[in-house]
C-alpha cells in the first residue's frame, strides 16, 4: 500500500482562543455533521466487511467551515475535531481540562443508519469511533442558532447539529441523556475499539 503524510500550517487570528480550557458552563455543544463515517469507512476495507450500502469516509479539509464559523459572530469558545476517539475522547478531554461537566442528548446526535447498523453489528459505539472531517463547537448558549445557521450554508456543515451542553454538575465527566430516558456515562477507552488508523 501507499501512505501518504502530509503536515497543515496555518495562522490563528489575533484574539481568536479556541483551545479545550476556554470552554464554558452553559455552552452549547455543536456537532458539524453525521459521525462515525471515517472509522467504519476504514474497517470495512481492512477487513473486507460488507454494511450493506458502501460507506465513504468524511475525509475533509475544515479550514473553510472553521472561517465561516469565525465570520458568524457566534461566541465560539472551543473548536475540536473528534479524530482518534470520536466524539467520546474530544469531549472528555474538553470536559477534563476546563474541569466542567457535559451533558448530550443521544437521538440528537447524527449518526448515518450504516454505522449505526455496522456498530450493532460489531459491538461498538459510534461515539468512539474516528472522524476525519467533522468538528465539534462549544458556543455560548444564545449563539447557537446563529452558529448553526452559518454552518449550514457551507457543504461541511449542513447537517450540523446541536448535542448538548456544558455543565457545573459532575466536572471532568460526560454523560449522556439514552434514547429511553436513562443516563449513562461516555468514558474515554482504555484501549482501542479499532486498530490505530491514522
């Protein structure tokens, strides 16, 4: 096979703090699109698994949504990308360093019926599983419809979504509200639900 590896450099605009520690109780979680694509995307070729309909993955630059986003006006305080441990590692490691809680909404998260089904299939959660061209956005609450609507008008955020929101209750820990009402705690893996892909 070929590996291809390539390095991004860019510049940070001045005032601009978009680290994991300035995230906020009270802001609004923001997923940019459908998850779980990239990881499955991958293991269906490794493995030669078949899901059904084929699965691409979300392979993206997001510098282009990241300056609309900006553009907006929205108070954004946090911007991560839930590669290598999904969503469940990029929002426990914003839960740690801030020292808040979060709290998300599990049928508000988008996650296309191929992974959902491919996941089922093999004992996984989408939470966990890599993305590569999705980002996650903890905006100030009364920004969010905003945020979203900017999104929405560039191709890598059209499907944008509200999750969740940041908490001063159980800091440091993720928690997610079931599809029946229960709540269940989103840790961070010891190990690796797949094989590192990147």
């Amino acid at each position: 096979g070929v590996y291809i590896t390539t390095t991004g450099f860019g510049l940070v605009p001045a005032g601009i703090m978009i680290g994991p520690e300035h995230a906020r109780p009270g802001d609004a979680i923001i997923v940019s699109g459908p998850i779980g694509l990239h990881g499955i995307a991958i293991l269906s070729v490794r493995e030669g698994i078949e899901f059904g309909a084929p699965i691409t993955s979300d392979t993206a630059a997001l510098h282009g949504l990241v300056s609309t986003m900006l553009a907006s006006g929205a108070r954004i305080h946090t911007l991560r990308d839930p590669t290598r441990g999904g969503v469940a590692a990029a929002l426990n490691e914003i839960a740690t360093t801030a020292q808040l809680g979060i709290e998300i909404v599990e049928r508000d998260i988008p996650i296309p019926p191929t992974v959902q089904a491919a996941c089922e299939l093999l004992g996984m959660d989408p939470l966990h599983i890599a993305n590569e061209g999705k980002l996650i956005a903890f905006v100030e609450r009364n920004d969010v419809e905003r945020l979203l609507t900017a999104m929405r008008t560039h191709p890598l955020g059209r499907d944008a979504t509200l999750i969740g929101y940041a908490t001063t209750e159980h800091p440091g820990v993720v928690v997610a509200r079931t599809r029946i009402g229960g709540m269940r705690v989103v840790d961070t893996l010891v190990g690796e639900q797949l094989p590192r892909i990147c």
